[in-house]
C-alpha cells in the first residue's frame, strides 16, 4: 500500500514549543528577580542560589542513573526548581541548607513520585515549607548587613508603618527573590508574551486576596498596596501558582484555583502566626488540584447532563 497514513492519539496539532523550551524561558523570566536579589543582597545570595541550582541537578542526575533512567537535566526542570528553592530562601540561610533543600525537593517531592510531571506539589515550595518546619529560626531570620530589621509584613502585622515605595523597588528584608515587584513583574511580562501562562491563575489569585484584603484592612488602600507589594504573593502568584504540573487544566477550575489561593492567603495572613502565608497557601491548593479538575472538566460535545445528576 503506497498511499499510507500515520494513525496516532491525540492531539494530533502539536506547538513548537516543548518542555525544554518552556523551562528554559521560564529560568530566563526568573533571571531579572533573582539578578535583583544578587544586586541588592550581595555574594551570599550569589552562592545559595548556585548551591540550590547545583544540588537541584545533582541530585536529579544521580537519582536517574542510579535507577537505570533516561537522565533528564537537559529538560531544565531541575533548574528551575533550584532557582526558585533558593530565591525563597533568605540570604542569611547556610549553603547545607540549600543543599537540604534542593535534595529533598527533586528526591522526594519529584522523582520519588515518578519525575517530571508526576509531583503532586510544587518542589521548591516543598522543599521550602520542609525547611521552615525543621529551621524554623534560620529560615525566618532576615537580618544580613543593613537590613536587620523585621520585613515590611511583619512590621504592617504589628501595626508599625511601612514604606510602600521601597516595597515596590525592592530596597528591604526578604527572602531573595521576593523583595522587587519591578523585577518579577518583569519576569512575569516575559512569560505572559511567550504565551507560557496566561491571566486565570495570577489574575484571579491577586484579586481575591485584594477583595479580602480591603474588607480585611477596612478599604485602606496603602494596606493594601502594601500587602500586594510585600511578601511572595506577586512572586508566588506569577511563577509558582502557574506550575503546569501542579495546577488545574481546566479554565474553570484555573478560576476556582485562583479564588482558593487568594482566600487562602488572605486568611493565613491575617489570622496566622506567620505575616506571610503565600507557600501554605499555594502547597495546600495543590493537594486540592483534583479535586478541583474532578468538578470542573466540560461536558463531553454531545452530552447532556440529566436531572438528578446523571449523564
């Protein structure tokens, strides 16, 4: 037979752009916040960022060819998950700890689970909250050079004044990749014009914690604003709520995801321990995510759905 075809499963329209390419544009996008972070910090944040990049890789590469598996590094997955472990830690954190956490993140979390694709969670945010449980002190201790202080959240949560100016450049205390707006929002412009994430999750993640925030703050905007620019919520809402892997598919359900991360937050927030709350926030949604998917996937075309619940 001459006239053969090429019978395969959807889908059948395939986009150029891959994995690799996706996680690649991704590093670049994470570039200007955590260039921002090496600037503003100094050499440490250098060397952790480094640290959790490098244990990230390693760890992954000895994993695979331990197990006999296609060695998978060259996809950039585990870059990125060491980029964004350490711009999530504070400068003052010790190189063992990234190491810690970069281990934990792509062992446990992401091929303990079967690799790339598999984890249930966010890693670096996995690997985070594992360090927060067991460095409670260290992971919460923002002190380095001039900056001694407490962060501008903890300081708004105590009812002191904040500069909502220097918020937004980035001139205070935080976790490394957190503290410029500018620099994710940059990061963030990149991703949006490539088409790796579109508006459903960080749009509607930022305007429910809004709404929260002002019936919460008694319709104050500079609370607000201040509460927007502090903390990882643009940061989390940006690069870690729009993880493809731990996210939901369905638009609908991006929606609902959203709305649940910003109550979530907004609740952590005002009524927890910690000032911050986005990584609880968005580790929780993501134990949610099929469920969320379970009552939000469209009706089949041709399908009516009858009275009493049936199909």
């Amino acid at each position: 037979m001459s006239d053969l075809r090429n019978v395969s499963s959807s889908p059948h329209i395939r986009d150029k752009m891959t994995s690799t390419s996706i996680m690649q544009w991704v590093t670049i996008a994470l570039i200007p916040a955590a260039g921002y972070g090496v600037f503003h910090f100094g050499p440490n944040a250098l060397m952790l960022l480094l640290v959790t990049v490098a244990s990230c890789v390693a760890t992954e590469y000895i994993y695979e060819k331990l197990m006999n598996k296609p060695i998978t590094i060259g996809d950039y997955s585990a870059v990125v998950t060491g980029m964004i472990l350490g711009m999530n830690l504070p400068v003052s954190a010790t190189w063992w700890m990234a190491v810690l956490g970069g281990v934990f993140a792509i062992l446990v979390v992401k091929q303990l689970f079967g690799g790339l694709g598999q984890n249930f969670m966010n890693p670096a945010l996995a690997a985070r909250c594992f360090l927060l449980i067991s460095f409670a002190g260290r992971m919460t201790n923002f002190s380095y050079d001039t900056f001694t202080g407490a962060t501008p959240l903890a300081e708004l949560k105590a009812g002191n004044p904040v500069d909502v100016m220097s918020m937004i450049i980035g001139n205070e205390a935080g976790t490394i990749g957190e503290t410029s707006v500018i620099a994710v929002l940059i990061g963030a412009a990149i991703l949006l014009w490539k088409g790796i994430i579109d508006l459903k999750i960080p749009g509607t993640y930022l305007l429910t914690f809004s709404v929260f925030m002002l019936i919460a703050g008694g319709f104050d905007m500079t609370y607000l604003v201040a509460h927007l620019a502090g903390g990882g919520i643009m940061f989390g809402a940006w690069f870690m709520a729009t993880d493809y892997v731990t996210s939901p598919i369905t638009p609908k359900g991006q929606i609902v995801y959203g709305v649940i991360l910003g109550v979530l937050t907004g609740i952590f927030r005002c009524f927890g321990a910690s000032a911050e709350g986005v990584s609880y926030a968005i580790i929780f949604s993501n134990l949610l995510v099929p469920l969320i998917e379970k009552y939000t996937v469209p009706m089949a075309f041709g399908k009516v759905k009858e009275k009493g619940g049936k199909k």
